[in-house]
C-alpha cells in the first residue's frame, strides 16, 4: 500500500508540474464548449433552405418568414447543382425573370412552392405575381455522402499529426535521434524518410476504407477518383507536415500530446468535418480557410457531391502546397537531435 500511494503522488506531481498538459486541460474543454455554442446556437433554426441568384433581394412571402433561411449565390451552376442534389429547396431567380428552380422530388419544395403561389393568387403586389418553376432533378445527397470526406479527412488528419509528431518526440526523449545523429544523416532526410513512409500508409488504409465502404454503401461520386486521390495525396503531406513543426524540438509526450490535440480540435470544429458552417459567424468561416483540414474536405466533397474538375479545386490544392512548403521549412530549421 505504501508503495501505491508513493507512486500515485509521484505521478500526481508529475502531472501538475508540466504546466503545459495542465492549461491545456483547464483551458481546452470550455473553449470548445464556447465555439461551438457561438457558431451554432440558434433560438429559432430555419425549417426551409432558399437560394437567391444573383441578389439578396427575395420576394415578400420569402423576406417575412422566420423559417425560411437564404443563401445568395453568385454562381447559377452551383446554386442549380444544389438543388438538384436537395442541398437547397428552392433557387428563386431575383433578376426580375420572376423564375424559380425546384426538385420535384422534394417534399421542402413543394410545400415553398404551394406558398408562393398561394401568396400569388391572394395578393395583388407585382412582385409575387408571375412566378415560374423549372425542374431540376437528380439524385439526393444524404448525409453519409456529405460526411464521408471529412471521416477520411478526419482519419488522415490523427494518422498524420499524431503518428509523425508523436513518434519523433518519443524517439527524441529515447534518445534514438541522439544516436542518428551520429551518422551521415540530415534532417531534411530523416524527416522527409518519415513523411513518406507514414503518406504511403496513410493513402494505403484511406484507399481500403473507401472502396470497402463504398461496396456496402454506394457513395455519391460524380468527379474524378483520380482528382480525388491528388487531393488525400496533398492533404496527407500539409497534415504531415504540420505534424513535423511539433516534433521538431519536443521532447515532452504529455506537452506534444497536448500540442496536437490543440491542433486537432480547432480543426475538428471549423473544418465541416461534421456539419456546414453555413450558419456561423462570417468571421468563422474565414478563419477556418486558415485550417488545411478545411481545404482537404471541401475540395474532396466538391468533386464528389458536385463533380468539381481539377480546375474547380486547384486553389484549395494551391493553399496546401504553399503550407506544406512552408511547414517542411520551419520544421526544418527549427529540427534539433538531442532533448538537452
């Protein structure tokens, strides 16, 4: 008994003496609580989904309800491709054409679509008189086709932050890159062996994963798989890479641990691994552009759901070269062999 409770405080002293895996512990928790609180606690959340092309500028019957939510596009392709997949209810054209899109085969359309035009035979205002549908059909996107690139992206994410970065630093607290350092060996060798042995892995088990699930599920395709295999290919090294500046000068598990995880669940919460963030906050939105996480997955779920080309993504892979590059460097400069 004496010596469990000698070892009990001893790890217990241990635990509170690392100030890092302390506040991270304390602090961590309510700021996820608080974001996720702020982007997503709406009173009276919108029962219908209506796009606007090319203005904010929606007929009365739209503009005074509390449960009708617009979104303005600027693109007609895509805000018709929404609607043909259900990711919109209704696309209301406010060009004066007095036009509007809708999937018959959804049920949300209908009921808009009877209250438009009930607003249309009982009002005498020019702007709800006239009003036109065009169909738009095809097949609907579930929430298992929405969600299944942010599952791999996701998986990639742990696979590549923790199994780089938390390997590196146990090595370096063994003293495994003390006795590397001995041989003919450079940083940027040892780290670039250890980028592409676990992107090789990584892309291996992402690949097995999707086409298993793909047999019992039959996912939502419409791009190319090829687009789709450069973009785990680009993602896998920005996360790797990402992985590589905590790993670079740690020595402590718990601190690197409690790194990681402070990298992860920002990602994990902004990156619409999940959920949309088509109703949080603008400012949001935009600092989750500063996440790679965020362009992996919305470049991966356009080319599925949407059929995007490479032209259509190759800004999202442009941002995860340029913080891949930019991660290699720091991790390189700032890499150190030995823990002292």
């Amino acid at each position: 008994m004496n010596q469990l409770s000698a070892l009990f405080w001893a790890r217990t002293k241990e635990y509170y003496r690392d100030k890092g895996s302390l506040i991270w512990s304390f602090v961590m928790p309510p700021l996820i609580i608080a974001v996720v609180a702020l982007a997503f606690s709406r009173e009276d959340p919108a029962l219908f989904k209506v796009g606007l092309y090319p203005a904010d500028q929606p007929p009365p019957v739209v503009e005074q309800s509390d449960y009708i939510q617009t979104v303005v596009f600027d693109d007609l392709v895509a805000a018709e491709q929404k609607v043909r997949h259900h990711q919109l209810d209704l696309l209301i054209l406010t060009d004066g054409s007095h036009q509007y899109r809708y999937n018959p085969e959804s049920q949300n359309a209908k009921v808009l679509r009877d209250l438009l035009n009930a607003r249309n035979q009982h009002t005498a205002q020019a702007d709800n008189a006239g009003w036109q549908g065009s169909e738009l059909e095809g097949r609907k996107v579930r929430y298992v086709d929405w969600v299944i690139p942010g599952i791999l992206g996701m998986n990639l994410m742990f696979s590549g932050l923790f199994g780089v970065g938390y390997v590196i630093v146990r090595y370096r607290k063994n003293g495994v890159l003390k006795r590397l350092q001995a041989a003919p060996v450079s940083p940027y060798s040892f780290l670039a062996a250890q980028v592409l042995s676990r992107l090789m892995i990584m892309l291996a088990v992402s690949i097995i994963i999707y086409v298993v699930s793909d047999w019992f599920i039959d996912f939502l395709m419409l791009g190319s798989y090829w687009n789709l295999l450069l973009i785990a290919l680009t993602g896998n090294l920005c996360l790797l890479s990402l992985g590589l500046i905590v790993a670079s000068r740690l020595s402590n598990e718990e601190l690197a641990n409690g790194l990681l995880n402070f990298l992860t669940f920002p990602m994990l919460l902004l990156s619409e691994v999940w959920f949309s963030l088509d109703g949080a906050p603008q400012w949001m939105s935009q600092v989750a552009q500063l996440l790679p996480l965020t362009h992996m997955v919305q470049a991966a779920r356009e080319v599925m759901v949407e059929g995007a080309t490479l032209g259509d993504i190759s800004h999202h892979l442009v941002v995860m070269c340029v913080m891949t590059a930019v991660f290699l460097i720091i991790s390189a400069k700032i890499f150190k062999w030995r823990s002292d």
